[in-house]
C-alpha cells in the first residue's frame, strides 16, 4: 500500500539554503593567524570558497589576515567596488587582461612570464608585482631556465619606473602530504628563486609559498606571508587540525509517501525498498551542487538521525528513505554541516563522491537561496582592514 502525504505543515524553511557562519570563517582565520608567524593573505577567489568572497574577506580581515589573494581581475575589481582598499593581489591572467585598470585600482600582479611582464610594463602608472616561480608543479609560474631572465627584465623595468617588485611567490605541489618529498624539492627551489631575484638586484619584502596545509604543517614554507582560502571556511587538506566548516546546506521535504518492500525508486530503478517504509522527496540535486556520483552511499540528517538517500540523485530532487517512522512533509532536511548535530559533512560527501571539498563548496547552484550568519560582536572594519 502506498500513501502520499503532500500537506504542508512547514517546520523550518520553506526552500533549499545554504547557511554561511562567519563565526566559524573568524575563528578559522585566527588559528591560521597564529600558525603562520609572518602576515596572513586571505584567498578569496571562486567567490570566497563559495561561501561569499566580501563577506569572508571582512571577517578575515577583522581576525588576523591583512590583505587579500584572488586569482582574477575580476575578483579583484568586485573587492574594490565593495569598499575593501587593503592590499590585492591577482595571480591568473592572461597576457591581453585589463592591466591598465588593475594599475589604477592599486591591484597587485603575478607575472609568472617575460610576455606578462612586457603587457603589464605597457600600461601606464607604476605596478607593484610579485614575480612568480613554478616550485615543481609544471602549472602557473615561470619555469626555472626562464627565472633569472624574467627576474633581470623585471629589475630594469622597475628601474625605468614601470613595476615595483614586492614580492616573489610559489606554490607546492603535495602539501596535502607533509611528509611527500616534493615538498622538499619545492621549498629548495623556491629558496633559489629568491637568491636568484636578489642577484639580479631586487628586493622582495613579501615571499609566499605556503598555502593553507603548509601554514598548518611546516614553518619552513612560511616565509613573510602564508596565502590560505581554505582554511578560511574550515578545510583542511592535511587532515591535521580541526578547523571549523563554515557551511551547511538544508532543504524542506516537498513529499512523503509510505511505500511497500520492493518498491523501485528514481531512474533505472537501481534501488529497490527492503522493506515498508517512507520515501521523502527533497528538492535539492546535482544541478544545485550535491554530486551524482555519490548516489547510492550518500546520507542525511532527518529528525535528528542519519538517513540513506535512496536511488539516483536527480537534477532537481533527492530521494531519501526515511524508515517507518517517516517524517512530516515541511521538515527540515540537513544535507550537509560542521557535523555537530550529527549531519553529514562536506568531507563525507567529498569521500561518498570520490573527489575534494574544495569542489563542494564552490559548485552550489546559483538557486539555492543563501544565508549569512554574523560573527558575534564581529569588530568594525573599515575599508582600509583597520579596526
């Protein structure tokens, strides 16, 4: 016998959210802080770790970090347009972006080629740049046979009054893995590279390589500056400390229908019900960022207790089996969280998906409506980052 229960009798919201804590992004940012010795880049690229670039760039810069990091010129437009005039800086570009504007705006460059650094010498003003090595990744960065060229073209264009060289950068292939021996490797070339930079007459007061699972597990990495966005909302790739996720997705159930044992469900019907039970339908899929591929192994907190979802995650809609208690139409459920309730979190839907919660939090659909939690007595920061 099946039953379908489509009264609403709402407990919670009425529609699929996502809830930012910018207590947890501040208290996150105060233990990198005190790990990373010298200054603090927060990164706020891919819209703060998808967790709202303004907003998490305030609350860090209110509790330790000093200026920020974006890959784009774009993002880095967006964080002046909010008011923010801390120091920015800019590390993926194409040779034909819009340097002109970053020289007016007082946005800082990577130049990881001679071909960047001839573009960006073009426009007018005085860039301050930071020089940008390939520490072992054969990705962004100028290749070590190019390094001490791109290092004496800059030194005579900042001689001309075109760049001020401020900084040198890198970024380490397996700091996920501290003990992984390309660490190694990359900490001696970058050491090279700034040898190098200084040979050929520069100064760079800012040197980064370490990003956030570097600045939890090696001072060697640290330099003046470690760069972490990560970290920022509770991810840590080496699994050393326990930052706090900033993040949790919930969602309303639209359905509920009590079903017999045996009973098929979603596409090619791939689950099938054990036994009588309630099916709940929640309007969340992977068009709104919860991965396909962890159909079948995927769970989620429905009145206070884990519950499998049921068969293939569609576009749109999850199904999950609810036991035969079964739940209330309206109620709310917690696809994802810090994991203090109970919930899932975003690291077990990384391992049921087979991939990295880096990619969880930045691909939530753009429908999914979004929430801010203040930071208690969050201190003031105006738009120079002093408080």
């Amino acid at each position: 016998m099946t039953g379908l229960a489509v009264a609403p009798r709402p407990t919670g919201a009425s529609t699929p959210q996502l809830t930012v804590d910018l207590g947890a992004v501040a208290r996150n940012t105060r233990t990198l802080a005190e790990r990373a010795g010298g200054e603090l880049m927060a990164v706020v690229k891919a819209d703060g770790f998808g967790h709202g670039a303004v907003d998490v760039a305030r609350t860090a810069l209110a509790h330790g970090a000093t200026r920020l990091g974006v890959t784009s010129l774009a993002e880095a437009f967006a964080l002046r347009d909010a008011g923010l005039v801390v120091p920015v800086l800019s590390w993926l570009n194409p040779v034909d972006a819009d340097f002109p504007t970053a020289a007016a705006r007082d946005v800082e460059l990577a130049v990881p080629s001679a071909a960047h650094l001839a573009a960006l010498t073009a426009a007018p003003g005085r860039i301050r740049v930071h020089l940008h090595v390939d520490a072992g990744m054969a990705r962004d960065g100028a290749e070590p046979g190019e390094w001490a060229a791109l290092c004496r073209a800059a030194r005579r264009a900042e001689q001309r009054g075109q760049v001020e060289v401020v900084g040198v950068m890198g970024h380490l292939g397996c700091a996920d893995d501290p003990a992984d021996a390309c660490n190694a490797r990359g900490r001696t070339r970058f050491a090279w590279a700034v040898e190098v930079a200084r040979a050929a007459g520069l100064r760079p007061r800012d040197r980064h390589l370490a990003a956030t699972a570097a600045t939890l597990t090696d001072p060697r990495t640290h330099h003046t500056m470690s760069r972490v966005g990560a970290g920022l909302v509770g991810i840590d790739p080496s699994r050393t400390t326990a930052l706090e996720p900033a993040m949790t997705l919930t969602a309303p159930l639209v359905q509920v229908r009590r079903v017999r044992a045996g009973t098929p469900v979603g596409y090619g019907h791939d689950h099938r019900t054990t036994g009588a039970t309630h099916l709940g339908l929640v309007p969340v899929g992977y068009a709104d960022g919860l991965p396909r591929v962890a159909s079948g192994r995927a769970e989620v907190l429905v009145r206070g207790a884990r519950r499998p979802v049921a068969g293939r995650i569609s576009m749109d809609q999850v199904v999950v089996d609810l036991g035969p208690e079964g739940a209330e139409v309206g109620e709310t459920v917690t696809l994802f969280g810090p994991g203090r309730s109970g919930e899932p979190t975003v690291a077990e839907w990384a391992a049921w998906a087979g991939t990295i919660e880096h990619e969880l939090v930045t691909g939530i659909g753009a429908r999914v409506a979004r929430r801010t939690r203040a930071v208690p007595h969050l201190r003031s920061v105006d738009a120079a980052g002093s408080s």
